[in-house]
C-alpha cells in the first residue's frame, strides 16, 4: 500500500478496526478515511454506494459486523444474519464498482465446523456442521469468504479474507450478557476483588479450551497480510496455542489479585469443546505473533481500569 493511499476501514472505532487504525498511523499513512455508525448505516445499500462513490478509496479494511459472545449470538440470530450479511455485501460489492485496488475481509474461528478436526485448517470450511449457538453469525462470515473469492474468480478483484482467533485487548466490550469470555472474566474477576465477593461463577464447565490473540497482533498481521499476500482462500490468524477456560479464569484471577474461589455454573452451555487454529499458512508467509496470553491480559486489564470510569 502506498503512503499516500486512500485506506477505508470499516468499523473504525471497534476493537479490530482501531487497532488497525493505530497500525496504519504508526507506519505512516494519513489518508485514512472514516465514518462512524451514525454517519454512514453500513446496512443501507444506497448510503454505501454512495460514500464508496464520493471517496473511491483504494484499499478496505472490512472489520464493520454485529458481534457479541454466546447468549448475544443466540438471541439476536436474525439480526446476526441480516445485518453482517447486509454490511459486507454493500462494502464488497461498492468496492468492486468503485475499483478498490484491494480489500481484506475480516471473519472469524466460528465459520469452522464444531467438531472439525484440531487444530482447524482453512480447507476444514464447509466440511461439517456448524455450533448451533453461531450457526446464524458463521454462516455470514462463510458467505463473505466466499463473495471474496466470487469476485476474485468473476471480475479478478484482489479481495483477500483473514479469520482471526478469539481476540481481546484495547477498546474491547465488557458488557455484563454480551462481552466474549476474557473481557467477561476480567469485568466479573475485578467487580468481585472491588465488592470483596467470596466467590466468582464461571459460565460451563470449564473444560473447552480456547485460543486468543492481542487485537494489535492481529491489525500487525492484518497489515503484513495486505502486504505481502494476494491469494484466493482465506488465512487463519492466531497464535497455534490455547488454554483452557478454567486455567484462563485462573490465569486472569491471578492477573487481577482477586483471593477468593473459582465456581462453574454448569447449566450455561460451553459453546465448541475446542477452537485451536492452525496457523501453518500464516508463519509459512511469514508473520508470527509477539504478544503472549499474560502480558496482553495486563495490557487489557490496564485498558479496562482506564474506561471504568467511561461506565465500562
């Protein structure tokens, strides 16, 4: 990407977007286009093409979707399908008519099958069923691989797409329903320390493990990637290691100070027993991550403290 590019990211003010905002900062490029969700309603096809036809950006960073954890996902199963579906086909089609030199489509580890092998290769996509619980937010990001890699075959788009692991870190959410497991932890582990609680519940059993990677890791891939790779398919990023959910609760116990016990309601469901990528394609281009589990969990607990006071 040239210095003086025009770089769109969508969904600027997120986790993923501002980390990729911050990325882009550092390594110099100024002409960084934004628009909050009151500015622009990704949703709507007409405003869409009507911004990618004043700005006529020349790279994307598609990171703009509704998210959430387990209880959000499930809930909002409509609203997870219709309005991930509606924001990246109006930016990926308005990218193409607009002639985007190229674009990169941030997913997620939920578009793999429940029970896929571990760890999960990219050629494990569409090989078995998905979890019931994301089935609705999975099958959106399936669909966007795939619209990338339809333009790609049809109109020779270089349209690029990136599953990241689970990921936390700066600007992340911590609402009490709606946050994934480490922010979740960290919000509920640090209330409990503050309001002396003997005890602190931890959704399921403890026992799936998961996978996560620092958010400014992911923007430096994500950056490396719209660099140095320009491939049909999609690339896994994430760290090739993973934990279970009882010794991250320990570990973020531990991080926190918090003396009491550690119980594990086990009428919430777990989600996928396992979530491990296999991020062989990613180091065989060249990247590997450099922020390890207990020195992000710090930096996200520090981030944490600095937003309470924001009604975090």
């Amino acid at each position: 990407m040239e210095k003086n590019a025009k770089i769109y990211i969508a969904g600027h003010r997120g986790m993923v977007g501002s980390a990729i905002f911050r990325k882009l900062q550092k390594e110099g490029y100024t002409n960084i286009v934004t628009r909050t969700s009151a500015e622009l309603d990704l949703r709507v096809q007409q405003d869409v093409a009507d911004f990618f036809a004043s700005e006529k950006p020349d790279y994307v960073f598609l990171a703009a979707a509704k998210v959430g954890g387990i209880v959000a996902n499930n809930t909002y199963r409509a609203d997870f399908l219709y309005e991930n579906l509606q924001i990246q086909n109006n930016i990926i089609h308005s990218a193409y008519i607009n002639k985007v030199k190229k674009l990169m489509f941030l997913g997620s580890s939920c578009i793999y099958p429940k029970l896929a092998p571990q760890p999960l290769k990219e050629e494990y996509l569409l090989t078995g069923p998905l979890e019931p619980t994301n089935e609705p937010y999975a099958i959106a990001k399936i669909a966007g691989i795939k619209m990338c890699d339809a333009y790609r075959a049809q109109y020779g788009c270089n349209y690029i797409s990136v599953m990241p692991t689970n990921l936390y870190g700066y600007n992340d959410n911590y609402h009490p329903e709606n946050s994934h497991v480490l922010p979740a932890l960290i919000r509920r582990f640090h209330e409990a320390k503050v309001q002396n609680l003997p005890d602190v519940t931890i959704w399921g059993t403890g026992s799936p493990k998961r996978e996560f990677l620092f958010a400014d890791d992911l923007a430096e891939a994500c950056y490396y990637l719209m660099q140095n790779y320009d491939e049909e398919g999609l690339v896994n990023i994430g760290t090739g290691e993973d934990i279970s959910i009882k010794d991250l609760a320990l570990l973020v116990k531990d991080i926190i100070g918090y003396p009491g016990e550690i119980k594990f309601d086990t009428t919430r469901p777990d989600g996928t027993p396992r979530k491990l990528m296999d991020v062989t394609k990613l180091h065989s281009k060249g990247w590997k991550h450099t922020i390890e589990l207990h020195e992000g969990i710090k930096l996200a607990y520090e981030d944490f403290l600095s937003h309470k006071a924001k009604g975090v």
